[in-house]
C-alpha cells in the first residue's frame, strides 16, 4: 500500500511539473482583490462622455451632442469594445445625450438608465425612438441602489426627487474600485448637491468629474468639502459660449491643492486605477484659466474631431486611504486668472510648517499654496502638529 501511495504521490508531483506551475501560483485569484479600471474621458467639446473599463466590462457616461456620436463610436471600437454592460445618460440636455442614438444603434448594451427628467424636442424624441428600435427598457435606477462593473461597484446618488430642470435632475454616481473611488455628478446645480449630502451616503473621492463643465452653479463649498478630492476632471469645449469653466470653481479646486484636467486643454484624459493608486495619461494642468463668453462655442467645436491623447505620462499615485474631508476653504476667492502667485517663505532653519488655522492644513515652507490670511508658522514636528488636528496640504505633502 506504501508503494502505491508512493506512486500516486510522485504521479501527481509529475503531473504538477508538466504544467509548469506549484500549488501556490495556480489557486484561483481571490473574487476581491480589485481589477485595473480605466476611466477615459473621451473630448467630445462642449459636453460629457465618460468610457469606463473594468474586468472585460464597459460603461458609457453621456454620449456629447449629436455631432459626437460617431467618433464615440471610433473611440470605443478601437478600445475592443463591442458590448456595454450600462449607458447612463444623466439628463437630457443635447450635450450628453445627442450622440446617444448612435452607441445605441450600433452596441449591444445590457442597461440603459436615464434621467427622471423628460423633454419634448428632436433630441430627446431620437433618443427614446432609438431605444424602441432595439426593445431597450431605460430605467431611472434609484438612490443608493448599487451596481457591479468587474470588480468596481457603482452606487447612485441621486436622482431622489423630481425637479423643475434638467441639470439638478442628473443621474449621480460613485464608482469605486479597490479603496480608489471616482464622482460623477452630470450637470447637478447646487439643490441637487444639498440633496445628495442629506442621502448621508460617503462621497469622498479621488478624482472628482467636476459637475456642470465647471460652472460656478455646481461644486457648492459643502459638497466639495465632503468630496475631499485629490485629482479633478473638467470637460469642456475650448472657447465654449458658457464661459466654462468659471473662475470661482478653479479658485475652489487651486486653494485647496486639487489637481487639474482639463479635456479642452489636453484632449480626451484617461486615468488607471489599480484600486490601490491612480494615475493619469497627460500632466496635470497649470495654467488655471477660466473660460470666457465668447458666442462662439457651437462654430468652434461642432463636427471637430477629437484631439489626439498626449503621449503616456503619469502623475504622482495617491496611495491609501482617502484623506479626511477638507476644512472650509477661505470666501470670496478672486478670479483665478487674476490671482498672483505669493511668493513663498523663505525656509529657515527654525521654521518646519506653515500652518492654516482656518482650514487645518500645513504645508511646507516652500509651498505654492501658502495661506494668506490665518497663517500660523511653526517650528515644531510634524507628529506634534498632526496631533493638534491638522492634515498635510495635498500638493506640497509635507
């Protein structure tokens, strides 16, 4: 019996060094640990297209106007996908919406949810006709409902009422991979974010899909202080009418250190996440222009194709956990293209932090976002001045 178990045992030792592999490399990979997740921000000009990739699924956020739906469906074909696990359109204004009944025609797409907001135009009209033609149902999903995409989970923020606009009626949404997480909120004014804050659900986020191309109506100070974000995203179209994106939200994201990106000035932007760090195809932005109303947007980028994505690049990973929530940033911020850079203080051998009493942030001496006003400079350790409550600035990381 001893020489048969013998053999059993060497049969399998042989068998096991045929597929080349031991016990511990071919153990299935644990359902948890997180997939890479890509989030495309796809140039489509004055508008919202997002492609999110996860564990071989896909997910479309908006389609552009009606001029867009074509190149969306180039941009996605050339990323292999053939089949969308979910479209959402978040409102029905042309912009996300108009290049919809083309992904729609031309992808197999499993779940389409809309808007509980409705209009009565052309647009809105091939939307809902395009639909019908491939039997598709769309759904308005309800709030705090939660979704899978590989191993990315979706939770909906909102819509959780019915409003008199479209913008507030967006379809929001936290998508999170690993302890990595994105926010998008459509085009939401500053009502919907106040109802997304009494929901009480967690939406802190890495990178922030800046609501409303940047408007000074969206990114309310409560809402961006839950957010908490490290990266920002801003789509837009470059010269647009709006005056996108305004001066007193860049002024929002510049003092508190969140970097920027911006589709009108580098291109469609893609962002890697391997649940555990994020990082970028293109540097951040810098030069922190607001838009300005020129009448002028639709000629400027109607039937524009898209720019081309700059060559790989990456910005520095967040690694972690998401940092706590932001202190509230100082009033009345002047126009960011009208701000001057303050020079910063001269490192001596005393001086180790600069401290804002307001905000609870230190920086290092050499920051370029020194406090101007509730400054306090410190010369003690970083462990005594964490201990007293303060967090580290974002961009200088002390």
């Amino acid at each position: 019996m001893n020489k048969v178990y013998q053999r059993i045992l060497h049969a399998a030792l042989v068998f096991s060094l045929l597929l080349g592999c031991t016990l511990s490399v071919c153990m299935p990979v644990s359902a948890s640990s997180p997939e890479q997740m890509d989030v495309h921000f796809i140039d489509v000009g004055q508008g919202d297209a997002t492609l999110v990739t996860c564990g071989g699924h896909a997910m479309l956020i908006d389609a552009g106007d009606d001029t867009k739906g074509t190149a969306i469906q180039n941009y996605l074909q050339k990323q292999k996908i053939s089949k969308l696990d979910y479209l959402i359109l978040t409102h029905p204004d042309a912009d996300h919406i108009g290049g919809a009944p083309v992904i729609i025609t031309k992808f197999d797409i499993s779940n389409v949810f809309v808007s509980n907001f409705e209009k009565d135009n052309q647009t809105y009209r091939k939307l809902i006709q395009s639909l019908d033609d491939k039997h598709i149902k769309p759904m308005t999903p309800s709030v705090n409902s939660v979704y899978s995409l590989g191993s990315a989970s979706i939770t909906i923020l909102a819509p959780g009422k019915e409003y008199d606009n479209p913008n507030d009626a967006s379809i929001a949404l936290l998508l999170k991979n690993g302890t990595r997480s994105f926010l998008f909120t459509g085009d939401a004014g500053e009502n919907a974010e106040k109802d997304i804050l009494k929901t009480n659900i967690d939406i802190r986020a890495d990178v922030y899909k800046v609501g409303h191309h940047g408007s000074k109506y969206s990114t309310s100070k409560d809402f961006f202080k839950a957010i908490d974000p490290f990266y920002a995203v801003i789509s837009c179209g470059e010269g647009n009418s709006y005056g996108h994106p305004h001066a007193e939200t860049l002024n929002t994201l510049r003092a508190n250190g969140v970097m920027v990106y911006r589709t009108d000035e580098e291109g469609t932007i893609i962002a890697t996440t391997d649940g555990r760090s994020v990082s970028f195809n293109v540097p951040a932005s810098e030069s922190w222009k607001a838009g300005e109303p020129t009448g002028s947007s639709a000629s400027a980028s109607a039937g524009q194709p898209a720019k081309a994505a700059p060559a790989q690049t990456t910005t520095p990973a967040v690694s972690g956990q998401t940092e706590p929530a932001a202190q509230p940033q100082p009033e009345s911020a002047p126009a960011v293209e009208e701000t001057p850079q303050k020079a910063a203080t001269p490192a001596t051998k005393e001086l180790t932090y600069v401290l804002n009493t307001k905000t609870k942030k230190f920086h290092k001496p050499s920051c370029s976002f020194l406090p101007t006003t509730n400054r306090q400079d410190s010369t003690e350790s970083r462990d005594s001045i964490t201990a007293q409550g303060y967090v580290p600035c974002k961009k200088c990381n002390p």
